[in-house]
C-alpha cells in the first residue's frame, strides 16, 4: 500500500524515527502527491505494509501525542479495531490493562507482550515518556505474533521510539499545562441530612410495624438515635432523637433546626489539581551518525488528595554506520518516578468508598455536645472524627479524608531500559544481526501510619517499606537473508534468543514510631520481615520464510520453539504459522478501476503460547512441591504449602484468519479493514476439583477449551480534500463471542466426567456453552406490591407431588441440577427468602456484542481540530457501587441512592424498589448479589478532543523557528451510561467498585516549538 504524502505548502516536513510528521500547517496541496512506501515494524523485520500477510494496526506519533496521558498504554484508547483499553484507576501513572481480540485465558496471563525498539519488555510502560514514541504497531494474528512463539498468545504491541535524521537537525522545546478534575459524573446520593434521618425513621418504623409493634411510630422515634438506630452524639438538631420525626407524617417536626452543619466531605477529599509537563528534544545527525535525545518532566497531580505522580525520564538513541559493511545503534532510557496514593486501598481507607457511601448526617470534623468542632491536640487545627468516641455507624475507627491527609503511602522507582543493536552484512544477500539488552527497576514503597488516629493507633503508627528489583535481559542472535530472482522474492531468517527475567522482593515493616520519616530505625516496636526471589529463563530457537511473488502474491511461514523453566517435564513448545496475501488491484481486471482502487485478500493460521502470569496456578516453580521455612518455638521448620505440577505445560492457541484490505475511489477516499478471526485456545490452566482423600481441593492442570472468535473492521472516510479545507471520519469496532467448549474434567466425581460449572468467580458461571463472562445468579424476581418485600425466583421439584415447594425440594444450583438429572420436570416459583432462590444463568453477559470508537477530524487552514468517541452496545455489568447504596441495613450505616426515594411505601405500593426495616431479619439480603443490579454496559464517551493552530511559517522565519503549534486538549470530558455514575469502562467486565479511583478528567494547554 502506498502513502499520499501531501507536501504541505506553509509547513517543513522531517522525519522522526519511523513517523513522518508535519508541522506548522494543516493544509492539503493535491497538486503535489508523492508515493512513498510505508514501512511497519513487525516481528524481527520491517516490511512494506503492501507486502504484509498480517494484521498490525498502526498507532502514530501524532495520535498519542493528540492525548494527555502519562503512560502511553491509556493512549491506545480507541486507536484500533480489536483492542479494549480498561482505566481501571484515576490515579496518575497507572497503567490500562489492554485486551486484543477477547480474553485469551481464563485463569492465566491475558496481557499482550510489550516490544521495545526490538526487545521484549517486561518493566513498566509507565517509565515510557510518551513523547519519545515514534509509534506503535499493534499485533494480532498469527501471523503477527506466532514468531514471539510462547509469549505472543495475547497479540504485541510494538513500540518504536524516535530516531535522528542524518543532514536534518531539529531542536524542539514542547510544554503543556493542564488541570485534572473529578468531571464525569458521580451517583446521586442523599445529601440533606433531614432527608436521611426520615428514611432512616421509617426503615425503623418498618421493622417495628412487621415485628408487631402496636406503636411503631413510637418504637420508630425511640430507635431512630438510640439502641439499634443512629448514635445519639451525631444528633445534630436542637431537639432530643425521639422528638425530631412527626409519627403522623414520618416528617420533621416544626420548629426543629441544626445546631451544626456537617462538612461536604467531597470539598475536602477532591479538588481540581494542577498538571505541567515539559519535552525538550535534539535530533540530527552528520554523514555516518544519527543521534536523538529527549529529556522529559511530568508532573501529574490528581484529583483526590495527596495522590500525584512525578516522572523524570531521559533517552538516547544514536546510530552510526560503522564500517560499509557494519552498522550498529545504541537505545537507552532512563525514569525515575514518585506516586503518592493515599486514600485507594479496597477497604475503609478509600476515600472514594467514603464519600461515596457516608450518610449525610456524619461530619469530617469531631464535634463536642454544643456541635463545636474539638481543637486536634496533635497537629493543630481541627479534630478529624474517626467514628471512635461516638460509634459512628458507618466506617467507625476510621475516616479517608484524614488518613490520606496524615498518612504516607509513596512509590519511588528508577527504571532503565537499553539496548545495542548490530548488523553485519556478510553478502549483499546475507546478514548477521545481534540485539542484546534488557530492562532493570528498583522500587520503594514506603508507608507510614500515623501514631494517633486510625488503624496503627494502637501500636503507636506503623512504618512499612517493600522493595522490589527487577533484572531481564535479552540476547537475540540473528541470520538474515533477502535476495530477489526476477519476480520472486525470498526473504528469510533463522534466529536463536536467550531470556532471563528475576525479580526481587523485600518487606520489613515496624510498629511504635518514635520520628514522623518513613524510615525502619524511626520506630522501636519488633520488626517483621520478609523478602523472597521470583525469576525464570526462557530459550528459543526460531525463523520464518517470506516469499513474493511479482508483488502480488505473498506466502510467509515462521517456525518457534521455546524452553521455559516455569515447567518441569515439559519445558518446550514448537508454535509455527502460516499466511498469504493476494494484492488483487494490481492485477489487470483491477488496474484503473475508479471505484475499487486496492484491495488484498489475506488470510492465516497458526499457534502461539502462553506460560502463564503471576496468577494463581501459574507461579514460576510449577513442577515442585513448596515448603516454606518458618519458625516453630525458636527452632526452623517447614510446613507444606503447595503441591507440585510436573506436567504443567502451555496454554496453546491456534489462530484463523482471513481479511480484506480495500480502498475505493479515487485517492483512496474510503478505506476498509475487515477482518474474521477464531483464536481456539487449548490446554487451558484450571484448578482442577479432586478428591478429598487427596489432602488437596484442587490441582493444577491443563484442560479445558476456550474459543474467541469475532469480525473487526476499521473504516475511514476522507470526505473533503481540499487544499486548504480537509474532513476525515473514521469508525472502528469489534463484534466478539467468546465460549468455553470444554472444560476440565472434575477428578471429584466418582464419574471422572467434565466438571459441570465453576462458580468460583462470584456473580459468573463457567460452564461449557458458555462464555467465561455469563451471569449466574439469584435472579431478582421484583417487589411483593401487598408487603413491600423483595422477591427471587425460584427452581424447585415437586418431589410429593402435592402441589407445593416444600422443605428441601428448592434447586440451589440449577446447571448442575439439570445436568445430574436430566429427565426431572422442574417448576419455577418466587420466594421472598434469599437463602432458597436458585442460582441459575440469568440470559446475560458481561461480553457486549460490539465496542470500539469512531473518529473525526477537520481542517481548515492552519486550524486543525480530532475528535474521539468510545462506544459500545449488547453488554451488562453488575453495578456493586449502586447495590451498595440500595441496601436494607442498619439506619446510619450507609448512605443511600436517591431511588431509594421511589422505594415502597404504603402509599407507593407500585414500586419496584423494596421497603426499608433496618437490617431486619428476612429483609437483608435486599442488596445482595442478585440481578436486581446488572445494567446495561451500553455507553458513549467523549475520550480525547484536540483543538490545535500552527502559526505560519511566514511569521516564524526572522525568529528562527521552524514550526509553532498551540493547542487545547480535554480528555475524558463526558460519558452517557445506563445510570448516573456508572462508568463500566473501568473494569474488564463492567463492573463497579466502591473503592476505586474513578478516572480522571483533564484540560490541557500546550505549545511546542521547533528550531
């Protein structure tokens, strides 16, 4: 496929590294198009992307730097059809969890692999300053990824970073400034406290009305600040609890007032925070030599309190010609970061979960009966209320707000990354290539909790540090051979690749804190320690044959086997793959036809592997039983721990693929990429159920089936091309079905046959049939409109034939019910009883039926402006964080949803919403996993839009400057979902959490400039 370049006619045009960018302009000179082939970077080669038999999707400099974000892995967002990009944190410097193509495993590693300039890299993308990114190549068939063999079964992203260009020197300063805000949506909740203690009222009237009461309102205004209700010190009115409610009304009384207003706690745990981030880079080169150097500052301070992230990187990449026959490059980067993340842990420290779920009638500051705030003896100001002295019903010993404030919880890493290239031609036909490189980390995390409040009180504060190191290399040893014979083309290479990777951990933690520094010899309490080696080697033997014939038929075969010493008796896997591609336009039937002016029919097979990541079942000393030494009365001693798993091997997957490539009318006006893909995966790594007299409940093993299949495509439209006046649109997308097929067989039952369902992931059902993410659940059956009580249905045998369910005849689990007694004729009823409703595919997953993005960008003279929508349709989640605040419990024990306001009432008895009694017993359960509470994942999100003028050349040239570009950037700014709060793009399957950082907004103003 050949490249339009457009000659700008206000603009200079350069290279940088594999990216071609233009700057100063936005205008489109038709009258001057040149053709240049486009190179991609795949696998151990570069190939012109008319001659690949592949799948790689491009990601250019120009659409990562269209984004503020501070890992580049948050940038893919949107960029390719087949790829899912989950935030699951607002927290700066965290890291998207990418999925290509489905979910590649069910227990194991479903990450793809990161290459880096040629290298596999297993450090963190963070440490990755996006502006040193010339691109990024995404792939995803077989054929893309069978050469990385064992560690391509998730596809790989590529990626390359700038590079100099001889005879062209370019200095470019580039600096942007931002503002990070908690803009998207949060959950309705009931802030008024009047309004929280009337619900609170007749929750407790409730429960006595149903208890038997004969003077519930009463009982009601007993309990409402006293035993079984709110703690009488957080009354905060001028009147006695049992006279603030109206029985006659369940309404405030006349004449009552505050003597105190409780804090917005949102004003003190959130603000709009600042984020500055500055490039300076110098690239050129003379004759033999090219060099670039970048060096970066980021600053990336978060919406929520005492959560940043700080980065200083810097790269060289220098490439010199060193003899005719000799050529080598040389690729180092260096970061050094600091995160704090106070408020995120997944308990009562997150303040997300505070603020959340606090009933309005609790305040951020400790009050004395007269509702003054009490002066902090310690630190001045003050006093936080951590629930302790007045049993706060929510959270009480805690409070998030003042833990992030007087706590520490910071990350330090240095990372480094490098590598050294050479090339030796031996022949103009053969050569001979090494690359020998690896990354290193060194991570602190230090912790301190604070002597006088909170958690660690009673210890005195808490000082905790770990440390991690990681250490990988690779060393890559290369033949090559590229030779033309008149129409045919050969090219082919055999390599061979040594991995080594080890990481290193140590914790020590010490109680009683003498000085307020996050160091062990600041506290004197005992110490705990401890500190242990990961690591594994990796040994592969490999290569692969293209052939092309006339320039229209293509043929590529590769060939892998690796060794890995995660397993024990069987360490190696061969993978291979096989593809072809037909460029048909250039056929003569095709040759200048005006509708259809490219297309290349290609399709695939092949297998790829997968070792497993650091999840359960797949540690890295598989094939060994483990004892770990510990310590028995002063003497050592070892106790067993796990079983050993000699013949766990690969998770394999085998990929077919067959796509097209077209382009229509003249100068490719419409652009299309379809392709169909079945990724099969076998060998799957499940706990396998075994028999009691085992001593175990699970083994390891490899079984089971999971199939991916799905049609992706990627449509552009460039619907204006005018000189000075341009409009492209571009929509992609992903329809994905994903099912098990197989799954491993159930050592438990006497029969040995495949286990039935697994149920070990809450809420989801693992059977064969089925899709790895199809609810399994009580299903929620509505509201009993006479009572007000909440409903499940319920499976059930007549086993008497009375007519009746009665003791004992309820299915509880009806998969496997249905399959041990196929013939049984089961009836479905409803009961208000929690315990007796059936478990039971509810017709819903959380897989939607098709997700993906959709694209516009406009130009018109020097202004140019890129827009970005995420979309996705078909899917469900469950939405824990809304459950959460529909519960029944305990009055001021939670803060509520404002549809609890249309819950039923005996004058509302329409309503779906269940009564409220208080946490009474039958009535608890309103809020349990049930699906009352999946939602439709269905969304539309304004991602990235980009707003950008480059300043004529004209008015740059007496100053020396080349190019100027200003911009405005917003991302994140809007998202439209089922509910008011729901955000289902942070999790892999649409969940909510009530503990989360909830993604981050930002608007940033930047401005760069060349020399």
């Amino acid at each position: 496929m050949n490249v339009k370049l457009r000659v700008l006619t206000a603009g200079v045009l350069f290279f940088t590294g594999q990216a071609l960018m233009a700057q100063n302009t936005t205008k489109k000179d038709t009258a001057s198009v040149k053709d240049i082939e486009e190179v991609v970077i795949v696998g151990y080669s570069a190939v012109p992307k008319d001659t690949y038999v592949g799948t790689a999707s491009k990601v250019d400099a120009k659409s990562i730097d269209a984004k503020s974000v501070s890992t580049v892995s948050q940038a893919l967002a949107g960029e390719s059809a087949g790829v899912t990009v989950i935030n699951g944190s607002g927290q700066p410097g965290t890291e998207a969890t990418i999925r290509i193509r489905g979910f590649g495993s069910v227990n194991g590693n479903r990450n793809p692999l990161y290459v880096v300039d040629g290298m596999p890299y297993t450090g963190n993308v963070s440490a990755i300053n996006p502006d040193d990114i010339a691109s990024m190549v995404i792939l995803k068939d077989a054929t893309a990824t069978s050469i990385y063999g064992a560690r391509g079964a998730n596809g790989v992203v590529v990626i390359n970073t700038k590079k100099g260009r001889a005879n062209h020197s370019v200095v470019q300063i580039e600096s942007k400034v931002g503002f990070n805000m908690n803009l998207l949506p949060r959950y309705d909740v009931i802030r008024s406290p009047e309004q929280y203690t009337e619900l609170s009222w007749e929750a407790l009237y409730n429960q006595a009305k149903l208890g038997g009461s004969a003077a519930p309102g009463t009982a009601a205004n007993n309990a409402l600040f006293g035993a079984g209700g709110i703690k009488a010190n957080y009354n905060m009115w001028n009147a006695p609890g049992n006279q603030l409610i109206d029985p006659s009304t369940g309404k405030f009384r006349a004449g009552v007032s505050r003597i105190y207003d409780p804090e917005n706690w949102e004003d003190y745990a959130f603000q709009t925070s600042m984020r500055t981030e500055n490039n300076f880079t110098i690239s050129g080169g003379e004759g033999k030599t090219t060099y670039y150097t970048n060096i970066g500052y980021l600053n990336d301070k978060g919406y929520s309190i005492n959560s940043d992230f700080e980065r200083y990187t810097g790269r060289l990449n220098v490439s010199h010609q060193a003899k005719p026959w000799l050529k080598g490059d040389f690729n180092i980067g260096y970061s050094y970061s600091k995160a704090n993340r106070n408020g995120q842990t997944s308990d009562s420290g997150s303040i997300f979960w505070f603020v959340d779920n606090l009933p309005s009638i609790y305040p951020l500051f400790l009050r004395d009966a007269a509702g003054n705030k009490v002066a902090d003896p310690y630190y001045g100001g003050y006093q936080y209320d951590y629930g302790d002295e007045n049993g706060r019903g929510f959270g009480a010993f805690t409070n998030a707000v003042a833990d992030a404030t007087y706590n520490l919880n910071k990350t330090y890493k240095h990372e480094l990354n490098a590598n050294s290239f050479w090339k030796a031609d031996i022949t103009k036909f053969l050569s001979f290539e090494t690359r020998i490189g690896g990354q290193y980390y060194n991570s602190s995390n230090d912790q301190l909790d604070n002597p006088y409040y909170g958690n660690a009180a009673s210890q005195n504060g808490y000082i905790s540090k770990v440390k991690t190191e990681l250490m990988a290399w690779n060393w890559l040893q290369l033949v090559r051979f590229n030779k033309k014979f008149g129409d045919h083309s050969v090219h082919a290479f055999a390599a061979h690749e040594s991995n080594s990777w080890e990481r290193k951990y140590l914790s020590a933690g010490r109680p009683n804190i003498v000085n307020y520094i996050p160091e062990l010899n600041q506290a004197v309490g005992e110490a705990l320690t401890s500190s242990y080696i990961w690591n594994y080697q990796l040994e592969s033997y490999f290569g692969q044959l293209d052939y092309n014939y006339q320039g229209k038929y293509f043929v590529t075969g590769t060939l892998r086997r690796d060794g890995s010493s995660r397993f024990l008796n069987n360490r190696w896997g061969t993978f291979a793959s096989v593809g072809a591609s037909w460029l048909a336009s250039k056929e003569k039937f095709l040759e200048g036809n005006k509708y259809l002016s490219y297309l290349k029919v290609k399709a695939s097979y092949g297998s790829v592997g997968d070792q497993g990541g650091d999840t359960v079942g797949t540690n890295f000393y598989n094939g060994y039983r483990v004892y770990p030494i510990d310590n028995f009365m002063g003497l050592p001693a070892a106790y067993y721990q796990s079983p050993a798993y000699p013949n766990l091997s690969w998770e394999r997957t085998t990929t077919a693929q067959a796509g097209l490539e077209m382009a229509f009318f003249k100068n490719k006006a419409i652009e299309l990429n379809v392709d169909y893909f079945n990724k099969k995966t076998t060998d799957l790594i499940f706990n396998q159920s075994v028999a009691n007299s085992s001593g175990n409940l699970t083994q390891t093993v490899n079984d089971g089936i999971l199939v991916n299949r799905g049609l992706e495509f990627d449509l552009k439209a460039h619907i204006i091309n005018k000189k000075d006046f341009y409009l492209d649109f571009g929509v992609n997308g992903l329809l994905l079905k994903n099912e098990l097929t197989e799954m491993p067989i159930d050592l438990s039952s006497s029969t040995g046959a495949d286990k039935i369902i697994d149920t070990s992931l809450a809420g989801f059902g693992r059977s064969a049939g089925h899709s790895i993410y199809d609810f399994y659940m009580r299903d929620w059956a509505g509201v009993n409109h006479a009572t007000g009580a909440g409903q499940w249905f319920v499976n059930w045998v007549d086993s008497n034939g009375n007519g009746i369910m009665d003791a004992n005849e309820n299915i509880t689990n009806l998969a496997e019910y249905t399959h041990n007694n196929p013939n049984a004729t089961i009836q479905e009823g409803i009961t208000e009883n929690y315990a007796l409703a059936t478990q039971r595919y509810i017709g819903k997953s959380a897989l939607p039926d098709i997700s993906g993005a959709f694209n516009l960008n406009f130009g018109f003279k020097s202004w140019e402006l890129g827009v970005q929508f995420l979309y996705s349709l078909g899917g469900y989640g469950y939405d824990s964080k809304y459950a959460a605040l529909m519960g029944n419990g305990v009055a001021g024990g939670n803060n509520w949803h404002t549809d609890m306001l249309g819950r039923w009432n005996e004058s509302n008895t329409a309503s779906d919403i269940p009564r409220l009694s208080s946490n009474r017993a039958g009535d608890r359960n309103y809020a349990s996993l049930s699906s009352r509470f999946i939602t439709s994942t269905d969304y539309l999100a304004l991602n990235n839009i980009r707003l950008s003028y480059n300043i004529p050349k004209q008015y740059l040239d007496q100053l020396g400057i080349t190019g100027l570009t200003l911009s405005v950037t917003g991302d994140n700014l809007w998202i439209k979902t089922a509910r008011k709060g729901y955000n289902p793009l942070v999790s892999e399957v649409g969940s909510s959490s009530q503990y989360n950082y909830a993604p981050l907004s930002t608007i940033t103003f930047g401005a760069k400039i060349n020399f």
